[in-house]
C-alpha cells in the first residue's frame, strides 16, 4: 500500500470495501482459513495529460507454519495473480486532460 491507498484506507465507506495491507490480507486468509481474493487498481500515468487505469485479481492464502526461507517465518502466502491476455498492453480505461473543457475525459475503454 502507497500513501495514496493510506490517505482512503481512513476514508468512511461502504462496509463492503476494506483497504488492507498485504501483511493483514494474509493474517485475514489465516483466520478465515480460505483464500482471500482482491481488486487491485492500478494507475500508470502515460504523460502530464494521460492517465491510464487497470483492474486486477489477486488471490492470498495465508499459512501458518514454521518455514525456513532467509531465516526463520512463520507465516506464509501464497499470491495468485490473474493473466492479463496475450494482446499486449491494453489499459482498461484510459483518462486523457481536455485543455479546453479543462476537465479528464475517458476516450477509450480497451477491453
């Protein structure tokens, strides 16, 4: 989590949406004992006047055991990361600045 994702973690939403650390997501897998799955959002900003937007799932399942990589652990996570296709980089929406209007506007949805 980057300081953007600290600054709406403390945000008042909905009780459906939670913005967790990937150190909680794996002790939430753990007391939950299943996989958890997650909405990644990523932003990649192309230019001063392009901003492009892509959604992604993850999945965490936590373990707890003693594990023997770099040291002692004894919590482990398996990450799953969902396949972005195979037709090059294609962001899901794409957010460019109007001068003009002086406001952002979506001028195309990729997938």
């Amino acid at each position: 989590m980057n300081e953007y994702g600290s600054r709406i973690k403390n945000l008042n939403v909905l009780d459906r949406y939670k913005f967790l650390t990937t150190d909680e997501l794996i002790d939430l897998s753990i007391k939950e004992k299943k996989t958890i799955n997650v909405l990644r959002v990523v932003h990649n900003v192309i230019s001063k006047d392009t901003v492009d937007i892509n959604f992604g799932y993850l999945g965490f399942k936590g373990k707890r055991k003693l594990h023997f990589y770099k040291g002692i652990r004894f919590k482990k996570a398996e990450i799953t990361v969902g396949c972005g296709g195979t037709n090059g980089y294609q962001p899901d929406i794409r957010f460019v600045f109007d001068s003009l209007t002086n406001e952002w506007k979506i001028i195309q949805k990729m997938r």
